[in-house]
C-alpha cells in the first residue's frame, strides 16, 4: 500500500510517501522543510507566519518527494467542477489553489493507494492548510483521505526499526506500554493499550517540556528552538570541567525539581523556568561560563524529574514496554539516561531522523490505523488544535 503523508501541525512543512506491506515498510520519500530561520526573530513559532509559510512550501515540497519516490503515473483529466471545488477548498490559503492547480495540471497522477494528514493537535491555522491541501489532492487525484493524530505519529514513530536507510519494519510491542510523549507542546504519560487506544495518566498542568527549553534558552540570551542550545552548553560544561570542581559551580545553580515527590504523574515545568529567570536578574553580569552552568542544572533537573515520573508510571501502568516519543528525546543525556536509568523496561526510541515533526510517522499511524480501524473516518475532517489522544477519533 503506497501512503502519501502530510503533516503541517508547527513549523515543519513535511511529506513522506511510504509502502507499507506488512510490518515492513520503504520510506520511498521523506521530506521536512524547516521554517525555524522564519520564526528564530518571533523567539517562538508565529502562528501566522507558520500558515503562509506551509501555504508556500506544501507543492514544492510535494514535488521533491514525488521525484525522489519515482511512482507509476498514469494520465488524468481535471474537470472543470473539480477545479472548482478545489479552489473553493483552497481559497484562504494563501495563493496556494494557484500553484496548486498549476501542478495538478502539469503533472501525472501518481500511483497512490491513501493520503493521510495531520488533523490535530497543532496550531490551527497552520494544520488548516495541511488539511486543505489533502483535501484538494484527494479531490484532484480521486484517492482517499485519512486523519491523523499528531501525537500517535509521535508514539509510532519509536516503533519503526530501521534495515537500512529507506527500508525499516514496524516493530510488534507488548501491551498495555507506557508512552512517554515530550515536545515543544506536549508532555504526557500515556498508557498504551494497543495502538489507537489511549488513557492519559500523567500531564503537565503549565508548560511542556521542550516550551521550557525554549523559555529558559530566551532568557539565556540563546536562540529558538532553545532544546539543542541547552543540551550543547550543558555538555560542553561537562565535558569541560572536572566533576568536582562542576558540582561546587553548579550548587550554587541549583535549580528545583517541581513535583518529583507528589503522589501522581503530572508534571510542572513553569517553576522552573520562573527559577532561572530570578536567578539570570540576580546576576549582575552574565559570562559564557554561567551560562553552560545554568544550562547543565537545568538540564539535570527536568531530566531527574522525567526519570522519576516515567518509573512511577510503569509501575502504575504495570508494564515493562516503554515508548519515548517527541522532539524532546532528541536529547542525548535524556537517552542515556533513560537506557540507564530504567533498566527494568524495554525501551523504544525513535531513530533521531523521526523525532522532530516529520510526516514519516503520519503515514506509519495511518497504516496501522487501517489494520486495526478503530472507527469509520467518514467524517470531515477539521483542525483541532487541541485534540486528544484520549478521544480520538
Ligand atoms: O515534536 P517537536 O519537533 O514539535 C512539537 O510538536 O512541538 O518538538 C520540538 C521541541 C522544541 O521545544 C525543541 O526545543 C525540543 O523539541 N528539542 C529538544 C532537543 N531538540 C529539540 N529539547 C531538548 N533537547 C534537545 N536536544
Ligand atoms: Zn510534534
């Protein structure tokens, strides 16, 4: 089954076309387009910006990943009611029922068996574009559409296990699993009962994990997106000092652990950030030096907390299957960390390539969707900004 994938929830314009056969899969294409440079002045993503941005880039993008994934192609005529429709479909977009008309006309129709795209959770304005634009390419080439949760694609982009570069298999898990999903919107505990039956049991009740990174990196003076700042000064501090003379610097950094004690697997990440920002006005002149300490305590300290939190949620969850998915777990101290931490469980970490937004994961979510339907999708299909994995649809 060829999968065409779309994801437009953030900053990431992104498309994948798989072949799913199986448990295995060809990643035939994948392409991410970053707008990071776009949003870096925004200190944040820019919700507007994000929009015309994805609006630009979805047909270029498009064209890449059809020219790198060589599909069959056969003729197709357009009729004059569907162009309609299309541009009614594409009207606030940006320009794009233009450039997109323009590429329908001009091109073949690819052999592709389904479209999937991202339909929450995100920010709306731009998953309405990725959303849109599926919608007048399943229009366009007759081919039908799926949903799919942003933060499933997360949870199953852990499982993919690669061969080589493009061939990899969708590795079978126990259930229930614990999912351990950390990213610049999200953080949450979730308990797995199989793939498309979710049940949070631990959030955060501020920020998420990876909106921490970004706040403490802007009061560093470091530039968006603020996780790879932070974990590139706290190693280098590391690797930099001795231990010992690290340890007396960092004390007097110290940082909080909010909510390492309590009973339940929430999480609080604004107490620490509120930390650092008294400590950066308490300091009348900031040096790199301080900086990497900062940086590292912080680190330790959201990772401490991670660690804890996730151990009492196996428990809770009473299983041995962990999945650690999100941009956050790009960090490399967290995956040590975890690998050491947690020997107890089996722990499945997403190849670095899959763990930032990327539409790899939307196709690999729909397919398993398909295997195991948990509901007809005959329904339209909206952004939802704050869907969740609990209700999904
Ligand atoms: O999943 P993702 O790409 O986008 C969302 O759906 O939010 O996650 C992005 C988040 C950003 O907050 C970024 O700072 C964080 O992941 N991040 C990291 C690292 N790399 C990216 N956080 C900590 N350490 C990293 N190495
Ligand atoms: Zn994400």
């Amino acid at each position: 089954m060829i999968i065409l994938s779309i994801e437009t929830s953030c900053d990431e314009t992104a498309i994948s076309i798989l072949d799913c056969e199986n448990q295995n899969v060809n990643i035939l294409a994948h392409t991410v387009h970053t707008q990071i440079e776009m949003h870096k002045e925004y200190g944040g993503v820019f919700p507007t910006v994000a929009k015309r941005e994805h609006a630009l880039n979805l047909v270029p993008v498009l064209i890449q990943s059809l020219s790198q994934a060589k599909l069959p192609t056969s003729q197709l005529e357009i009729t004059k009611e569907v162009e309609e429709k299309i541009k009614k479909i594409l009207e606030r977009e940006n320009g794009l029922a233009q450039t997109f008309l323009k590429f329908i006309k001009e091109n073949e129709k690819p052999e592709i068996d389904l479209i999937a795209v991202t339909e929450g959770p995100g920010l709306e304005p731009a998953l309405w574009v990725g959303i849109c634009f599926a919608k007048a390419l399943s229009l366009a080439w007759n081919i039908p559409l799926v949903p799919v949760n942003h933060m499933e694609g997360h949870i199953v982009s852990a499982l993919l296990l690669h061969k080589n570069k493009s061939e990899a298999t969708i590795q079978e898990i126990e259930f229930p699993s614990l999912a351990l999903l950390i990213s610049g919107g999200h953080t949450e505990l979730v308990k797995v009962n199989k793939i498309g039956d979710y049940e949070i049991v631990g959030r955060t009740r501020d920020d998420a994990v990876g909106e921490a990174f970004d706040k403490v990196a802007r009061l560093l003076g470091l530039p968006y997106p603020g996780g790879p700042e932070i974990s590139r000064l706290a190693q280098s501090a590391r690797e930099n000092d001795s231990p010992i003379s690290y340890q007396l610097k960092t004390k007097s950094y110290s940082l909080p652990r909010p909510m390492i004690h309590s009973d339940d697997l929430d999480f609080s990440f604004s107490g620490i950030k509120t930390a650092v920002r008294y400590m950066v006005e308490k300091i009348p002149e900031m040096t790199d030096e301080i900086k990497k300490c900062i940086a590292k305590e912080f680190e330790d300290a959201v990772i401490d907390v991670l660690i804890s939190k996730t151990k009492k949620a196996l428990d809770f969850v009473g299983s041995n299957t962990l999945i650690v998915g999100g941009g956050v777990i790009a960090n490399k101290l967290l995956r040590e960390r975890l690998e050491k931490e947690v020997p107890e469980a089996k722990i499945y970490i997403p190849d670095t390539y899959l763990t930032g937004d990327n539409a790899t994961m939307i196709g690999i979510s729909a397919f398993l969707q398909k295997k195991t339907p948990i509901e007809p999708q005959n329904r339209e299909i909206r952004a939802q900004g704050s869907l969740s994995l609990d209700k999904i649809l």
